[in-house]
C-alpha cells in the first residue's frame, strides 16, 4: 500500500495534536471539579451530570454539520474558528454566576471544539495516506487521549490552591498557543470539495443529537419524565427526517451509502461504546474517588493517571496491530481490557478499597482505548473519499463526543436512579424517619453533594447522613457499571460477527477506493 506525508510532517502533526488536546482537555477538566460545583451552586445530580455532559453535548451535536462545512469552505478556517471561540468559552465557564450559565458555557466550548476538532482528523487523512496514515492516527489518538486523562491531575491541583473555576480557565492560554501554531504550520487547502453544503440537514443533525442527550440525561430527574419524554419524541422524529434528507438531497451532509460500508457503520458502531467507556469510567470515578474514599481533588487526579500512561503506551503499538492482524483484531483486543475495567469497578470498587484497585480498574480502561482507538478512527477515514474526510471525522469526533455523552448520561441516569432509590429506602427504614421533613428529604436524595451539604446543618446527624449516601452513591455505581458491562459485550459482539478479518478488509477498502475514484 502506497504511503505519503506532507512536508514539516511532525510539525504539522504536532500542531494538530495540540489542537485536539485542548479540546480534550476542556473535555475532561470538569469531572474533578463536579463535587465542588455541586457545593458551591448546591445543584441537583441531574444538573451536575448536565454540566459534566454540555460540553460533549455541544461538540457532539455539531461536528457532522461544522466538518462537512469544514470540507467545502476550509478545515484550517474551521480550526483557527474553533480555537479562537475556545478562549472565550473557557472564560465565561470560569465567570459562570449559575449552574445553568456553567452549562450554557460549556455547551458552547463544544461547539468551538467542534469547528476545530473534527479538522485534526480531516486533515490528517488528507495529508496522509498507507501506513504513514495509520501511525499519525495512533499518535493522534494517543496523545489527545492521553491529554484527556491527564486533566484531572491538572484540574486536581488547581482546585487545592483554587475555587472551581480555575479548572475552566487554564484552557483559555493553551487554546491561544494552539490558535498561533495551527495559524503558522497548518496548509491553508487539501483536497476539498467544491459541492454545496446542506445546511438544512446540518440543523437537523444538531436537534436530534442534542434533544437524544438531554432526553436521556432529564430522564431520572423527578418532575422531569414529561420533559424527557417530549425531547425523546423529538429526537425519533428528527432522526427519522434526517434520514428521510439525506437520501432526497443531491448533495447530502452524510452521504448513507457510504455509511453504510461496512468497515465504516460497525467502525462507528465500535468507536461509540469504546470511547464512550473510557467517559463514563472518568465522570463516576472521579465522584467515587472523591465522595466515598474522601480523596483530595490532586490525589483524585492522580487516580486516573494510569488510564493515561496505559492509553499513551499502547495506542502506537495498536497501529503496529491494525497492519499486521487487521481492526477487528484490534478492536476486540481493546474490548477486552474495557470489559475487564468494568469488572474490576463493579467487584473492587467499594468503601475503603486501596489505591491499586481504583488504579487497575483505570489503567484497563486506558489499555482498552489505546487498543481500540486507531483502528476505529483508522477505518472510517479509509473507507471515505478524501473529498469527505470531515464526514469521517465527524463521525469520528461523534464516536467519542456522542459516545461520552450518551455513555455519561445513561451512567448518570443511573447513579441517578440508584443513589434515589436507596437512600429514600435508608430514610424510611432509619427510627428518626419520622422527623425527617418533606424539603430535607429531597436535599438528601437530590444528590451526594446535596446531602454532604444538608449533613453540615445537622451536625448531629452529619455521620449518619454521609455513611448514608456513601452507600446510596455505591448501589448507583454499581448499576452503571453493569451498564458499562453490557454495552461493552454487545460492542464486542457486533465487531466479532460483522466486522471483517484483515485481508478481507484490505480487499474491502481498496474496492471503496476504486468506486471513489471511478465515481470522481
């Protein structure tokens, strides 16, 4: 297979690197933060879940609409855009007066990611091609990855010598220097299309993937189940009308035949449940870290370092994989670890465990999407004609964006549903029930940090309170976990039975690259 890179190919590389780094970075700076924030606007779990999820929401409700953009009117104009709107972002996410404004702010640090994002992978598969393309991917992934589960350890010292809010403006100078280096070494034009985009499919990508998210997230919430219901109606309908476009348009935002290759649908398939793994481990396991085993916020980000040292190491030697035993090798080895990772928090993640089991249970995580990441990201930019890379790349980015949201929220959901249940069960059984008003018990089972802070007005009951939600956060991680479980055996199962051996791969692979060339 032939191979080419652009020239200055590991400046170029490590600009682009850059850039997705801070869009991972402001991805996962928020989960230390979440118990602080639910302090400090005594917000409900539902609203701390929302601002954990709003800036995956923003990026993953845009990136199919800005990558196609992207591809018709410049990836670079697209970046410099997304990191430019990224200082602001964090800015405002730092200033934020209320739980519903940090939201807001987030959402819209998402969709600065989401202009800039989906740009390193487009251009990535446009510069490079052959194996050249698979190694810069693996240490696109790895890197940024990495970067990813290295933001709790930045945020965790942050937050011992400042408030919350510190964690959201650390981005804003990093964002500045990847803006100047993206300016100075990216190519202003490769390969794009000419095509018109549709704009209107663009919309419609937005509303269905964003009313998907915040159905799933208001769900748990009480008073909210009618809420929930209408986005979730909306969502179905825009899907179905979404569809319906794409196959009507002369020149459709996401092209369904070629979504419907294979390589790239169970690619997708794959990528969503991986990645979306690897986001709902971090947002449960930095509350469990800090809420049940009282870690300080640095000792919480300290906690997930293995996850990134795994994620690091293995993504490089993953591409060696992809040549040599193809991608469903690949990603089933990834799946693996993934599985043994949410084992490993279901049975060892309890009060009082050792550092070593949280530990173990993120270094699996990491290996899992250190495996699994560069053919994922590998096989949808391959089975797309150049031309359309930000349609890859979009979907590449809604892989983990939609991944991490929809994984973030169903975990919430039902830590949600789980830490409620239990806690009111432990409120009726305790003698001092009945002295328990209406308004405390909503305070107690709105959410853990509610409760810690209603414990701080009952100092008499304080020990009571937080042993009580300690136990009602642990039975709501466990059934996030066995959610964890499941989704991974049926990402497992999909690739096992309908992704295809490596040679036949190939074979696939050239065979779409032939119709793309005959077709242009």
């Amino acid at each position: 297979m032939e191979s080419s890179a652009p020239k200055r190919a590991g400046l170029v590389l490590a600009a682009l690197i850059l850039v997705a780094g801070v869009a991972n970075l402001n991805l996962a700076v928020a989960n230390v933060a979440l118990p602080d924030i639910g302090k400090a606007f005594d917000a409900s779990q539902t609203a701390v879940d929302l601002i954990a999820v709003g800036y995956s929401l923003g990026l993953a409700a845009s990136v199919l609409y800005l990558g196609a953009v992207g591809d018709r009117y410049g990836r670079k104009m697209m970046l410099l855009l997304g990191m430019g709107l990224s200082i602001p972002a964090s800015i405002l996410a730092a200033v934020a007066p209320t739980a519903e404004f940090l939201f807001a702010a987030r959402v819209l640090g998402g969709v600065a990611a989401g202009m800039a994002y989906p740009t390193t992978l487009a251009l990535i598969a446009a510069l490079w091609s052959g194996p050249q393309r698979t190694r810069a991917i693996a240490l696109w992934s790895a890197l940024g990855g990495g970067v990813s589960a290295l933001g709790p350890l930045l945020a965790g010292g942050l937050l011992e010598f400042a408030d919350w809010w510190s964690v959201f403006i650390v981005t804003a100078p990093l964002a500045a220097i990847a803006l100047i280096a993206a300016w100075r070494l990216i190519p202003a034009h490769v390969n794009e299309t000419t095509e018109p985009v549709d704009h209107l499919g663009g919309i419609m990508s937005i509303a269905m993937v964003g009313s998907l998210v915040l159905a799933i997230n208001l769900a748990p919430e009480p008073g909210k189940l009618t809420t929930a219901i209408a986005f979730g109606i909306f969502a179905a309908a825009m899907i179905t009308a979404f569809y319906m476009r794409q196959r009507r348009a002369a020149v459709p935002l996401y092209d369904l035949d070629v979504a419907a290759r294979r390589t790239f649908w169970v690619a997708a398939t794959a990528g969503i449940i991986v990645f979306g793994s690897l986001m709902g481990a971090m947002f449960i396991g930095q509350q469990f870290v800090q809420n049940v085993l009282e870690y300080s916020t640095l000792e919480a980000g300290l906690a997930i370092l293995p996850g990134a040292v795994g994620m690091v190491i293995v993504a490089p030697r993953s591409a060696k994989l992809v040549e040599s035993h193809g991608s469903r090798f690949t990603l089933l080895l990834g799946y693996a670890f993934c599985l043994l990772a949410f084992a490993v928090m279901l049975v060892l993640w309890e009060e009082g465990v050792g550092y070593w089991s949280v530990g173990l249970g993120y270094l699996l995580v990491g290996i899992g999407v250190g495996f699994a990441g560069t053919p994922a990201s590998r096989s949808l930019t391959g089975s797309v004609p150049v031309k359309r890379a930000g349609m890859a790349s979009g979907t590449a980015d809604l892989q983990r964006d939609l991944g991490g949201a929809v994984m973030q929220s169903i975990f919430g959901a039902l830590l949600t549903a789980g830490y409620t249940k239990d806690f009111t069960e432990l409120i009726g059984e305790s003698p001092q029930a009945s002295q328990v008003s209406g308004q405390v018990q909503e305070e107690l089972t709105k959410s853990f940090s509610s409760a810690a802070v209603t414990a701080e007005q009952y100092p008499e009951y304080a020990k009571q309170i937080v042993g009580a939600a300690r136990t009602s956060f642990l039975d709501g991680g466990d059934l996030a976990y066995l959610a964890g479980i499941a989704a991974v055996l049926i990402g497992a199962a999909v690739v096992f039975f309908l992704f295809p051996r490596r040679d036949a791969e190939r074979n696939l692979l050239e065979r779409y690259h032939a119709e793309d060339e005959a077709a242009a």
